[in-house]
C-alpha cells in the first residue's frame, strides 16, 4: 500500500514537471465494501465496480478501497479518517452506513457521499439503487421455459419492497413464457446469512416438486451449490453463479456498478453533483444476465435476448398492465406502466405467488 | 406431504449433528467446573481450517482432523488462561471466542465464498429405500451416526465410569477432590481440551458437511446454542441429544410449511426455535431440585490448591 501510494505521489510529481502548473492532485475517493470479497455476490459485484471506476478514470482518481469493515463502528471509523484526509467522495456499499454518511456529508459540505440503498438526499449526497427487477423478470422468463411441470421455488431473505419487486417480476416473467406455471413457492429466510438454512430450504423447496429454484439475494452460493447437487435448475440476481453449479445453472442477473459509479464522479470531478437519486437499469448497461444455461434451445435464448433489447429500446418494462396482486387486488389497469415510485415501494405480489406478506 | 415429513424428520439428524458434537464437548467441559464460553470461536476456527484442508486436499478425514486439532489448540488459550493464570473464565471464554472468530476470518480470507463438493451419505442397500424409516435412520453421513455414539459412550463414562466419577467430583467440589489426592487442575485440563477437540468437529462439520463452503461468519451462532443446550439438557449426554434433534427439527419445520404454501406467517415459525427454547429453559428451571441437582456446583468458579 505504501509502495503504492509513494509511486501515486512519483507519478504526480512526474506529472507535475511534464505538464506544468496545470495538473492537479488526483481526485481521491474512499470506497467502503462491508464484507469479504467472494467469488460473487454483492461485494464481488462493488469490487468490480472499483476495478470499472479504476479502469476508467486511470490516474485521474485514486481510490482508496477498504473491505470487511461491516456496517458498525468499524466502518465509522474508517469513514471519519477517509473524510479527515480530505477524501473527495466516499462511496458506501451498505445500506446501513447511510446516518454515518449523512453525519459526514453535513460536517463536510464539500465532500460528496454516494450511498447504495438508502432513501435520503442532501446537496452532496446521493443515492444510487440498480432495476435488479429487469434482469429477475428475464431470468424469469427462463425459468418459465425450463420448469416442464411449472414448478417454481423462491429462496428469500426479508419482504422488503426491492425484493419483492425482484420476485414478482421474476413470477411474471416466467408467466410471459409459460401458462402452466403453478403457484410459485417461496421460503423467507428472515436472516441475511445464513447458509445452513439456505441449503434447507432449497432442499425443502425441491422435496416439493420444484424444477427451479431462485436465489435471491444470496449471502452465500449455499442455495445455487445445493441446486446442483440435488439436480434441479437454478437461478440468481446480482453475479454469473455458473462456477458453483456447472450443469444447472439456468441464468443469473449480472449487477453493473460501473456506469453509475463512473457517471457521478464524472459530474463531481466536472464540480455538477447532484444529491438526486439514480435508478439504472438495462438501459445504460447496469443490468444484464449472465451464463444462460445451454439447456435452453437458440430460440428461447434469442427470445430472452429480444426481451432484453426491448428494455433497452425503452419499448417494454416488467410492470406494465395489468396486474393483478395475489390477493385480489388490481394494481395496474390495461395499458398502464407502475412509475419508479410504484416499483420501489412495493407492497404486493403479483397473483401467482404462494406466500403471505407480514403486515 | 409425506415427502416434507420426510425432509424435516430425516434432514434433522444433519441441522443437529455440529450442536450436538459441539454441546457434548461443552458438557463434559463444564461437568468439570469449567465455563467456556467461547465455543462459536472454536468452531469458526475450525470451520476455516477444515474448510482449507479438505478444499485443497480432497479429503474429509484429514479435513476433520485439521478441523479437531484446531479447535483443540484454541482451548489449549483458554485452559491456560483459566487453570494456570486463573483469569475469570466468563471474560477468558468471550476473549478467545472473539480471537477464535477474528482468525478464521484472516486465515481463510482467499477462501472466501468457495465450495468443496459435499461428503457422500452412507446408504445401506434394501434398508435405506424403505420409506420413511429408510431416509432417517439408514441414510445419513457418518458424522451422525459417530454424534450419537459419542453421546452415548460419554453417558456411560459420566455416570458409570471411575474416571467419569472423579470429572464430577471435581466439578462439584475441587478442594474435597484435592484433599483425596485427586487432581482437579490436570483433570479440568483434559476436560477443557476435549471440549475444543468436540468443538472443532462440530465446526468442521459446518463447513466440509453440512454446507460445504466457507463464508465468514457461517456458523451463525451455533457455538451459542450449543452453550445454551448444555443447561437445557441439565448437564445430561442423552438428554442434549434429543434437544439438540428437536432444535433441527422445529428449524426445518419453518421452512418445510413455508414450502408447502400454508399460509402461517413465517416469521412467527423463524421465531419457534427461540420461542421453545426459552419455554422449556423455564420449564426445567422452574423446578430448583432438578437445576441443583445436576448443575455442576463449582462451575465457573476458579480452583486455586489450599495448601
């Protein structure tokens, strides 16, 4: 790190004669990754969000990345040094650093504080979510063409408004492809982390007859692993789990925090930062799908394929009318479209999901 | 139906092996006057080691071993602290319980979120394609059917053994063990060490068995049950054992009805485990005699010879 850091000041220094007065100090930002970097899931998915940030801006940035430091008092620390140090922007990978963010963003008002998940605002800070939902309703879509007897298992961890956004477009999507999709099964670990009872249940959902199962939001690749090892297909959002089950992955969304990422610092570094919220999607490639299962014919595939090129386009979106929740209720009438706001407070499930949301 | 009554009745033998191997380590630990409270350390260090060993080796015995071994060498912390610097053994267990977490995470840092494949069950023909009684007795990995022997062995040498005698004499009353020329501090030694060794199975068993990956933090706190289990079962090797199936039991029956659809809210069922155990804690607890009569007198306090 040190070695590091003294080459950064080298490589400036060398700037500073070659180019002049001009060249300035690089824009340095403090990226705060809550847990150990695994082969895939969230903090997978923020480091490589460092590594596209990286990538991009070269030696224009410097990012100073820690991980592992939870979302508790360690991580406090780690931020108050980062903004005492004259850190330019911090980046928080946890929903649960948003008050120390907040803390910080008003003790500093030039630092500009990028926080994922929350639901707060400030001149310098601002909140960045991904439509985890669009790839869900594509990973969806092949789960509908896999499941022969339209069996489907959902392995969750809380009812909070984006999962369920994430599995009712899952439940439509798989719905678009496949009437005979039976009433989808779901079992609510009502625990982030926890893999002996990700395996239960997966097993549970299978021991039901389930041909598909979806992990979503997995601590661990426990449910993807145990797919394979019981023989039913799989899917999962935020990273490619091919390598945890080579023969029985179906498909997993593949989370992009790039674009984002690089789109606000851009607009800090230009001095146009915006405490707004950010929602991205398809659209701008923060979110596709990855390792598609070479069980699905060309043709299903290049349906999926076509799906995601409409979302691009802008020409089709998961929730659009009408939708019917599983208690009766019309959510969407015919020819409506629900608005961001709609879709990340959710509160109901679309009518084909077997499960009951606490009150 | 009957293949989710299956699933729960069958699949609790594996959710209460690591409890069950952890909390007889633990019983025979504080059978003999010593509070160790930092088993989830032992069996986080254990689960990373095992984890690493099997993973690069392909073997589950050597995984087991190295998983034991560990959990054996962390006690060896403790026991020190506790019996030769007599240290306060509440603070002593939680300190190296932290330090046990702390260094599973460092050591198995670049193992973080692999996966091993899973440990074959030993399937005994014609007998194990029964239904129902074939899957719960008759197909289940070794491990459990090695949990239950010891349960049994250790009720045996507890109660019907000398050596089992002189444990918990000195757990009720070292200085009078002391005064007959026994020798609580080396026999508290012993007992602590096969606590980590149990320990270190139970961890090992997390991670190269019952979910053949490691992730930090992945025994979620089963080092507490396992605490926990030791008072509810009065210090009793056969008793622990049931406890510990009824504790798999009720957390595969949440996910079970979940999967069958009724429609009971879940997060009443996650709470049932808990909810139990505090019910029946207070059941046994609300008779004194049986408390008293089994609870180890000496426990937690340090032995220092009168001499």
């Amino acid at each position: 790190m040190k070695i590091w850091v003294r080459t950064l000041l080298g490589a400036t220094a060398l700037g500073l004669l070659l180019s002049g007065p001009a060249a300035s100090d690089p824009f340095k930002i403090g990226y705060i990754i809550p847990n150990a970097i695994g082969e895939a899931g969230w903090d997978h998915e923020l480091e490589r969000g460092r590594q596209a940030i990286v990538d991009h801006f070269g030696d224009k940035v410097q990012v100073n990345a820690v991980n592992g430091v939870g979302e508790g008092p360690d991580a406090t620390r780690v931020m108050n040094r980062m903004a005492a140090d004259g850190t330019n922007m911090l980046i928080l990978g946890a929903f649960g650093l948003m008050n120390d963010g907040l803390v910080l963003a008003r003790r500093y008002p030039d630092l500009k504080v990028l926080h994922y998940g929350g639901y707060v605002n400030e001149p310098n800070f601002a909140t960045l979510a991904l439509r985890h939902y669009e790839a869900s309703y594509l990973c969806g879509m092949a789960a509908g063409m896999a499941a022969k007897t339209g069996n489907l298992g959902v392995v969750a961890a809380f009812p909070l408004p984006e999962v369920l956004s994430i599995m009712n477009a899952y439940v439509l999507g798989a719905q678009s492809v496949n009437p005979d999709i039976k009433p989808v099964k779901v079992v609510w670990l009502n625990s982030w982390f926890d893999p002996a009872k990700e395996k239960a249940a997966a097993e549970s959902l299978a021991s039901q007859g389930a041909e598909v199962l979806y992990s979503l939001f997995p601590g661990t690749p426990s449910t993807v692993s145990t797919a394979e090892q019981l023989g039913v297909y799989v899917t999962v959002t935020l990273s490619d789990n091919t390598m945890f089950a080579p023969t029985k992955h179906l498909c997993s969304a593949q989370a992009e925090f790039g674009p984002a990422l690089i789109r606000k610092i851009q607009d800090a570094i230009d001095g146009k930062f915006v405490g707004d919220d950010t929602f991205s999607g398809v659209k701008d490639g923060s979110m596709g799908i990855a390792g598609l299962s070479p069980d699905l014919s060309e043709e299903q595939k290049k349906q999926i394929m076509a799906r995601l090129e409409e979302m691009r386009n802008g020409s089709f979106q998961p929730f659009r009318g009408p939708i019917m929740s599983n208690t009766g209720q019309e959510i969407a009438a015919e020819g409506t479209n629900l608005d961001d706001t709609a879709i990340k407070s959710m509160k109901f499930l679309v009518k084909g999901i077997d499960t009951t949301l606490p009150n | 139906m009957m293949d989710a009554l299956t699933f729960v009745v069958a699949g609790a033998f594996a959710m209460a092996t690591p409890l069950m191997l952890a909390a007889l380590g633990e019983l025979v630990t504080e059978r003999s006057g010593v509070l160790n409270l930092s088993v989830e350390g032992m069996m986080a260090i254990a689960a990373a080691i095992a984890f690493m060993t099997t993973h690069d080796t392909g073997s589950f015995l050597l995984g087991f071993a190295a998983g034991g071994v560990s959990g054996l060498l962390l006690s060896v912390v403790f026991a020190l602290l506790v019996l030769v610097f007599l240290a306060n053994q509440v603070v002593a267990g939680l300190a190296v319980g932290i330090l046990g977490l702390g260094l599973s995470a460092l050591l198995a840092r670049s193992y973080e979120g692999m996966t091993i494949l899973p440990m074959g069950k030993i399937t005994i023909p014609i007998l194990s394609d029964l239904p129902l009684v074939g899957p719960i007795l008759f197909r289940q990995d070794v491990m459990v059917y090695l949990a239950i022997g010891s349960a049994i062995t250790l009720a045996w040498f507890l109660f019907k053994t000398k050596r089992g005698l002189v444990l918990r004499v000195v757990g009720e009353n070292p200085q009078a063990a002391h005064s007959i020329g026994l020798r609580p501090i080396r026999v508290r030694f012993i007992a602590v060490l096969f606590g980590g060794l149990m320990a270190g199975l139970g961890g090992a068993y997390v991670s190269i068995v019952l979910t053949p990956l490691w992730s930090q933090g992945m025994i979620a706190g089963r080092g507490w049950i396992a605490v926990a289990l030791v008072v509810f079962a009065c210090w009793r090797p056969i008793r622990l054992t049931v406890g510990a199936y009824l504790f798999g039991v009720v957390l595969l029956l949440d996910l079970a009805i979940q999967a069958l659809g009724l429609s009971i809210p879940s997060v009443i069922l996650t709470c049932m485990p808990y909810a139990l155990t505090i019910v029946v804690l207070t059941i046994v607890s609300s008779d004194a005699s049986r408390i008293r009569l089994n609870a180890p007198v000496s426990l937690g306090e340090n032995f220092r010879p009168a001499n």
